[in-house]
C-alpha cells in the first residue's frame, strides 16, 4: 500500500502545507470532507466496505490518518511536518482495531488519550 495520509477539519489553506509534505514524502493525500465523515477508516483504504447512507459527521478539529508508512518514513514525514509548520493535529495508524470505526469515533478516541496524557 503506497503511504497515505487521511486528513479531516483542514481548510483549503491548511491544506496546501500537508499537499507539500506528502508530495515530498511521496505519500497520497486524500481529505476527508464532513459528508464522508460517518465512513469507517478503513474504507478509504479499501479494507472496509463503504457505509451506505452513512451519516454526515463533523470532526470538531483537526486529525490525520496515516496508512502504508514504513517506520523511518513515518519519522521523516512527522518531522517534515513539523518544519514545514502544519497545524497541530491529532494523529493515528490505520489498524486492524480501527479500521472499522468512523472518523468521528476514531476522532473522540484520540481525544480522551490526550486528556489522559494531561494534554
């Protein structure tokens, strides 16, 4: 599977930055609107059947998806990221785990991490 990055809650402006980062990590963006939103994950990675008729949902911020990403080429786009000042946002792997849920259940998962992290 070629790397790819999901991106949901970015604007058209924020998007660009991550269009930059993926072209240099030779990595496929694909932006996650709110009408696609109630799709599982793993859908846009062919590992989940679609959803139809799956509700529309916003992600109250900003999250990627990241898919296909060999252990040094994760840590070189993190860090590509980083440099090229993108807006923070919370981030997670595709797994088998998650692959299923929707974007705003992976979105709220992620989130209770982080509280409990103290972030």
């Amino acid at each position: 599977m070629k790397a790819t990055v999901l991106a949901y809650g970015f604007s058209d402006g924020e998007a660009k930055v991550l269009r930059m980062v993926c072209g240099q990590m030779d990595a496929r963006l694909r932006r996650v609107g709110p009408e696609e939103a109630g799709q599982p994950i793993g859908a846009f990675f062919g590992l989940a059947p679609r959803t139809e008729n799956a509700p529309a949902g916003e992600i109250p911020g900003r999250m990627l998806v990241l898919a296909g990403f060999a252990s040094r080429q994760m840590d070189a786009f993190l860090s590509a990221l980083r440099t090229a000042r993108a807006p923070a946002s919370l981030k997670a792997v595709l797994t088998e785990h998650n692959a299923a849920w929707a974007g705003p259940a992976l979105y709220g998962e992620l989130e209770k991490e982080r509280a409990a992290m103290g972030g």
